[in-house]
C-alpha cells in the first residue's frame, strides 16, 4: 500500500480520537515529541487551531530542527537521556507519535512526557503494532516481524493490549480511548477498514488518547 499511506493512517488515528473525544477541547499549546520534518506537527497545529508560535517539537535530528525551527518553537533533544526541556505543566496537549518503538528507556519518556503536561491536558500516543495481523503471520511461518524488523531502527516492540495496559496503570493519567489504523496488512482497504472498528488488536499502528488527572 505504500509509506504515503501509513504516514497518513499515523495522524488520521489522531484526527478520528479527536473527531470523537475532543470537539469542545481548545488547546492553547501543543508539543509534538518527535516531530520529525514538522509536517504531521503542523497539521495537528492546524486542526487544533493552535498558532505556530504556540507549537512546539522536539527531536534528535540536528537537520529536522533546523527545518522546523522555520515554522514553530522547535529543539534539539534526546528524549531518552534528556529531560524534556519544559517546566511542570507546559502544555494542554502532547502528541508522541511512532516514537516510543525507538526507545529503550520508554517509561523514562512518558512520565516526563506526563510531568510536563497540565492537569486536565490530553496525551496523544502512536505506536506500531507488534500484534498486527501480518506479524501473526510472520511469527508463525517463522519470519521476524515488521515492526522489529532487525534492520530498522525500532528496539522495542508493543502489542496493543499490552501498551493498553500499561497506559491504564500508569499513575496520573486516565486512559480514554484507541483508534487501529485503517491498515491491516496483507488484507485489501475495503476489507481492512470496517475490521479496523471491531478488531483493533490487529491493526497495523494503534493511536491512544488518555487524559492527565
């Protein structure tokens, strides 16, 4: 189906999560955690009708933030081995989107992402699906999953009801809701997308919305 496609299911996750739960939210601020080349940022600014000079991003790719640095407040930082440069309770809304599968230290990442939060802010988080319906199929032929494929740059794989879990114990936070991507592979679009509704333990990327108390 092509990456096109999957970079589009990552924020149409979002967009759907916030069709559903957030209509009357009016976020003064947003901070995307690994934003990358500031495309996905600016287009969850825009939904969420936030100016750029209230948008924020982080990531570790010196040349990403000098591109970003061009369109909202971006820096340079290794969330693994840096605290999040921002005081307690920054921001009404924090997206970390497919990030957390490059992480080791992952739970480091989220409470600071949950530290710089405000109390009644949202957390948006993506994350590919180890139990993804192809991977299943890889697993029993044999094969190494996508998501941890041995080439790639992701060290940690997470299956949905699992990184569920640990969102729903997390203290802080209360989970809300998850959206599957429209994408389970190797199934055609006009199958995978009404089975994305009713299985989402087997969609190719997971998107989940939870609330700071």
């Amino acid at each position: 189906m092509g990456s096109d496609c999957e970079y589009e299911s990552h924020i149409k996750n979002i967009f759907r999560l916030s069709s559903r739960h957030l209509q009357s939210f009016r976020p003064a601020n947003l901070l995307d955690v690994g934003c990358g080349d500031g495309n996905r940022t600016l287009r969850l600014a825009q939904h969420f009708m936030i100016p750029a000079d209230h948008t924020y991003g982080l990531d570790s790719d010196h040349q990403h933030v000098i591109h970003c640095r061009q369109l909202f407040n971006a820096v340079l930082t290794d969330i693994e081995s840096e605290q999040l440069p921002y005081q307690d309770q920054t921001f009404d809304l924090v997206v970390c989107n497919q990030v957390f599968e490059h992480l080791k230290n992952y739970h480091g990442v989220l409470e600071n992402i949950i530290r710089v939060t405000k109390s009644g802010g949202y957390i948006m988080i993506g994350i590919p699906n180890l139990a993804h319906l192809i991977n299943r199929l890889f697993l029993l032929l044999g094969i190494q999953p996508m998501c941890i494929d041995l080439h790639s740059s992701h060290v940690r794989g997470f299956t949905h009801k699992a990184f569920e879990h640990t969102l729903k114990s997390t203290p802080g936070i209360t989970y809300i809701d998850c959206e599957g991507s429209e994408l389970i592979y190797p199934l055609p679009l006009h199958l995978a997308r009404p089975l994305s509704k009713m299985f989402v333990g087997i969609c190719a990327y997971v998107c989940y919305l939870v609330h700071k108390e």
